[in-house]
C-alpha cells in the first residue's frame, strides 16, 4: 500500500510552483527523504493540502497537464524502448508496481478499439474520494501522455469510463480528454481506436531494454505486497457493498469451499470476520473524515441493517462513537 516517495516532491513543487505553503509538509517528510516509498496515507494528507490550498475541484487534471511526474521515468523509458505500441502498454501495466499498488492496470482489445483499465486496490478504494479522483486524474493523463510520446502523435480517446460521481464542471474534463465521458462507471477505462495499438512499432536495442526491465523488477520484488487470498477477499467485499458478503458467497467467488476459505485465512492468522471488519472500518472512518454523509447513510452503505448497529461497532473497535471521531475533522 504505497506510492513512490517522489511523487510527494513532485507534488510539493508543484504547491510551491502556485504559491501554497508546504513548509510544515516538507519539514515531515523530510524524515522520509530515505524511503523510496510512502503510505497511502501521505499521498492522501499531500494532495488534501494542496487541493486546500489552491481551492482547486480539478487538481488532478491541473497537475497531470502542467507536471512530469519523475517518479514515472523508469517507467517511462521502459515504454519509449518496447518494440511495439501494444507490448509499450503491456510493460507499463507490468511494470507499473514500481510507482504505486493503488490501481490494478490491464488491456482490453476488440476488433474496433482497444482500452487501458485501472481498477483500485481494495486498500485504496477505501481512501478519500477526492485524492482517489486526483490520482485516477493524473493518471489518465499520463496514459494520453505516454501514447503521444510512443507515436510521436496526440490521440485523443473516444470515450472515457470514470469510476467515480460525475463532477460539478465539465469544462476541464472535456478541453483534456475531447471526447465522450461516462461517469459512476465499475471501473475507470480509457479507450482508443484499435487501429492505433496496431500501428506503431520501433526499431530497439533488446539489451538495453532489458536491463531497464530487470531494474525495474528488482525494484518491485523488494517490496511487501499483500496476500493474494486476503486482496481478494477485500474486493469481494467491497463489490458487494452496500450489502454484506457472507463466507458462502465469498467462497463462491474466490472457488473455494467456505471450510477451505477458513482454513486459509486461520493459516494466515486473520479470519472472514477480521478482514471484513478491517474494510468496514477503514470505510466507515472515510466517510466520516470526510463529513458529507450522515450516520444513518453511512449506515446504510455498509451494510449495517440500522444506524445503531453500525453505532455500536463503531465503538467496540474505536472506542468512541461515529459522532465523536466525526467531530474532529470538522
């Protein structure tokens, strides 16, 4: 659960660039300078400072225009030396781990176009909404980015799939992307014409190529990723929300039987109940956080049958009511 700690003083330059004091940020993460990578939760606390700070509703969009993210390079040059268009994007997709975990990437292609998706990590689904809109922003934006850089050429998508609520103004939105947009969709896609993907191809050198990528991958594999069960377990029960997902279910989706599931997740020291509790808290304390929900919608949204249930968790594991945690973040 982690972005790479570069983005953070991309992020900073960038406040510092429009005027938004980061000293108290750049004094705390100066302890970080040694990290190569940050928790979620300094992603999140960044961008709240600076969205803050400039009042700005279209901050993603804003800095996936005007910023080159260095914490992309890597990355970057893996694609600009991959033989072709389509095995340019698969790289990223592998590859895309060394930058962050928070979006699941992969390709889809038909006959008439070909799509780039990014579905989120159950871990991060579960964080604030605005930075999640900002990275999906930033990211879409590097995708168009990338392409331009690969073809030498602007393409425009024809269509793009945005996994969250639509935004009051559009105007951003539709100068950046020229295209149709589709919000509050499963997952969030952006797609091109097929013709494209199948288009360019490059003369490369295979060695360099391939001490980029072996670079890269030593990278990712020195980080802590989370169990495969348990990361599936998550987003089984986040796809079900606002209901509850029962062990059967979740069996059923994970093909196991309910004893096996059990018994894999008694191995890994947790149990169904503790990793659904962990997601119906870490929800419950984002929607709180952000203060445009009431209790009984909160609720509702969890899957608790009535405000006083969910009340009542609430304390057991925080040992404060909903209101109370609520209250400081007013």
């Amino acid at each position: 659960m982690y972005f790479a700690s570069t983005i953070i003083w991309d992020l900073l330059e960038y406040a510092d660039m429009h005027g938004v004091g980061s000293k108290h940020l750049r004094t705390e993460f100066n302890s970080l300078k040694r990290q190569k990578y940050v928790s979620y939760e300094v992603m999140i606390r960044t961008l709240n400072h600076i969205r803050i700070g400039l009042n700005d509703e279209n901050l993603g969009l804003n800095i996936g225009e005007h910023l080159s993210l260095k914490a992309t390079a890597p990355v970057d040059q893996i694609m600009l030396n991959s033989q072709t268009l389509e095995e340019s994007i698969n790289n990223a997709i592998e590859y895309s781990k060394v930058i962050s975990d928070a979006l699941e990437c992969s390709l889809e292609k038909s006959d008439q176009y070909f799509a780039v998706v990014y579905e989120e990590n159950p871990n991060w689904k579960v964080c604030h909404k605005e930075a999640k809109r900002d990275v999906l922003d930033m990211t879409l934006l590097a995708n168009i980015k990338s392409l331009a850089a690969y073809t030498d050429r602007h393409y425009f998508p024809i269509v793009v799939h945005f996994a969250y609520e639509k935004p009051k103004h559009l105007n951003e939105y539709y100068r950046l992307f020229n295209c149709s947009l589709k919000f509050n969709q499963p997952v969030t896609k952006i797609v091109y014409q097929r013709y494209i993907i199948d288009r360019y191809k490059r003369d490369i050198q295979f060695g360099l190529l391939e001490n980029l990528k072996e670079k890269v991958l030593n990278e990712i594999v020195q980080l802590s990723h989370e169990n495969h069960l348990i990361y599936e377990l998550k987003k089984c029960i986040l796809n079900k929300k606002p209901y509850r997902l029962s062990v059967k279910e979740a069996a059923v989706n994970l093909n196991v039987s309910s004893r096996t599931l059990q018994r894999k997740l008694t191995e890994l020291n947790t149990t169904f109940k503790g990793v659904e509790y962990e997601m119906q808290i870490k929800l419950s304390k984002t929607y709180l956080e952000e203060g445009k929900k009431s209790i009984d919608e909160i609720s509702y949204l969890l899957g608790f049958s009535e405000s006083s249930a969910f009340i009542r968790f609430f304390k057991s594991v925080m040992d404060q009511t909903p209101v109370e945690y609520g209250r400081k973040f007013t």
